[in-house]
C-alpha cells in the first residue's frame, strides 16, 4: 500500500522541483528549462528571500494589545517585572509542616514498649492514632522563608508537602517555594494522599 500523504511532501519539495526539471530539460534537451530551475532554486535559497517567505509563513495572525486579550474569554496573568523558570518538585516533602513529638511506646516503636489500645485524640476517633486521615496538610502550613530559599537554591521551586506522622497521613498540599504569604503560595489544597507502610512512624 503507498500512503500518499507520506510520499507527495517528499515529491513537492525544492529539491524534487528542481531534479524533475533537470529531468525534464535532459529528455527534452532544452536546457534553458535546467538554467532556469537553478536560478529559481538560487533566489528561493538566499538568506533575504528564504527570511522573507519564512516570515510570510509563520505570521498566521496579528499580535494581540492587552485590551484585546481582555475582552477575549481567556484568563489574564500580567507578569510584568515577573520571572518564569524551570525548576524541580520535590514530591515527599514536609516543608512548612510542624514538628512531630516522638511518641514512646505502642505498637512499632520497640518490642517492649507498651501498646496503645485506646485513642488519646479527643473525639469520635479509633484506638490506632496512626490513623491520621484527617489531616489537611494545607491547613497546617507555614511557609519558611529560610527553607525554601535554600531549596531554591539548589533547583527546587515547588513540593509536594504532608505532615509525615502515621500510617494513614492525610492530606497533601501542593505549594510554591516563593517567599510570600500562605494563601499566595498553596497551588492546590488536598492534592494528594500519603500512607506509610514503615514500622517507624
């Protein structure tokens, strides 16, 4: 089977155009046909031709002022004197979340330590306070202004951050490294969901 949309660019480009009217002046051997394509083929491949029909091209539509932009139906971000940047995402991070006490005892931590049988969290909670489903990271979070310059500094511009306690974690919250309020950086409230399948909480 011959696919047509494959072969006929091929066929319809300059370099095939001007074999075929080499072609075509060698069998009908007028070779004004052959001095012709070559000239052609010289003009189109000058630098302020080929620029000119390069420009004529890509110029699909007109660049659009910010009034017009306005009035489209589209979402506007002025970033004006802002800075857009690659960067790395740290996706298991407890970046602006509060310090963990080391609880003693219970199940996993140490053979002889006493088990925890009842729930010491006020309210309609189950007896493993390892189960901490619901946490909402994005509740919890301060920004660290020393943190996240540091991490900047190294590539990161965004984590993935969760309150890493437990077995069930809760929520996770999706923030920016920038150095601004809480409610500026949180990119996305309960992003993802953390659990924890080792013995050390």
């Amino acid at each position: 089977m011959i696919y047509l949309h494959k072969i006929l660019p091929a066929l319809l480009s300059p370099y095939s155009l001007f074999l075929l009217c080499i072609i075509v002046g060698l069998v009908k051997k007028k070779y004004v046909i052959i001095w012709t394509a070559l000239i052609v083929v010289l003009i189109l491949s000058t630098p302020v031709v080929s620029s000119f029909l390069f420009a004529q091209l890509e110029a699909v539509g007109s660049r659009k002022t910010p009034a017009d932009i306005h009035a489209a139906d589209a979402i506007v971000v002025d970033c004006t004197g802002k800075y857009i940047y690659p960067s790395f995402i740290d996706l298991y991070a407890d970046y602006g979340m509060p310090a963990q006490a080391q609880a003693q005892g219970g199940f996993g931590r140490g053979f002889f330590g006493a088990a925890q049988l009842s729930s010491g969290t006020k309210g309609a909670f189950g007896w493993n306070q390892a189960i901490k489903a619901d946490v909402n990271a994005a509740s919890l979070f301060v920004t660290d202004d020393a943190k996240a310059k540091a991490m900047r500094e190294i590539g990161f511009g965004a984590v993935l951050t969760h309150q890493k306690d437990g077995i069930a974690r809760g929520t996770g919250a999706f923030v920016s490294l920038a150095s601004m309020k809480e409610n500026m950086v949180i990119l996305k409230e309960k992003a993802s969901a953390h659990y924890s399948f080792s013995t050390v909480f």
